[in-house]
C-alpha cells in the first residue's frame, strides 16, 4: 500500500492505548519510546481505510537507542474466541523515535479499526 499523508493529528484514543499497551513491555529503549506517545503525532494512513498509520514525534525528542527499528515485542492480536487475527508491529525511527504502527493482519477483510488492549498478547522476543 501506499501511504497516503493526512493532515498531522494527535493520535486517537484507539491508537494511544495499543501503542501505550505495547510499550508497556520491558525492553531496551521501552521507557523512552513511551515518554514520546505525549509529542507524537499521525502524518499518513497506510492506505485508504487501512489503521495502519506513520508516526512523527515532535522536538524535543529524548531518544530511545535500540538496535533494530522494529520494536521487539509480538503483539498477537487474538479475537474472543482466541483465533489468531494478525500483530501489531511498531516501528522506530532508527531505533531513536516512534515512525509507525502497522496491524499485520491475516484475515480476509482489512481491519476496520485497532483491536482493543484485551485483545492484545504482548511478549518480549
């Protein structure tokens, strides 16, 4: 998909609470990223209708300094019944600052919203 860029918005109720949800894993670099989620903002959609969104923090930024962009948590996303629907994934910037969030689904129909908190199985890889 590509992204389509929106007018910069702080992030929704929705969005906030997954992203807290996730960070709230312990992991290098978690405390950081999670000192961001006040100054970060959403700067594009993945796609029309998709919840995947691209993430900028504003100045000033304290860096998170991880290895990898991607933050290393699975966050299975299970329905109530506990089928398997997809993760989420968290993307850094360099490792430095939130870039994005993106719900890697498995079903046949696009999401049409993020998944509640309780949803959500977080474990640290």
């Amino acid at each position: 998909m590509s992204r389509l860029p929106i007018e910069r918005r702080p992030l929704t109720v929705s969005e906030r609470a997954v992203l807290e949800h996730i960070l709230a894993a312990d992991f290098a670099g978690a405390y950081e990223l999670r000192g961001q989620l006040d100054r970060t903002d959403v700067v594009a959609r993945w796609g029309p209708g998709s919840v995947s969104v691209d993430l900028r923090v504003r100045e000033p930024v304290r860096c998170a300094a991880m290895p990898s962009e991607l933050v290393p948590v699975d966050a299975h996303v299970h329905d109530r019944y506990g089928e398997y629907l997809g993760e989420l994934l968290v993307w850094t910037d360099k490792g430095a600052s939130l870039a994005a969030l993106e719900y890697a689904w498995i079903t046949d129909e696009m999401p049409e919203s993020l998944p509640s908190t309780d949803q959500v199985l977080v474990t640290v890889r």
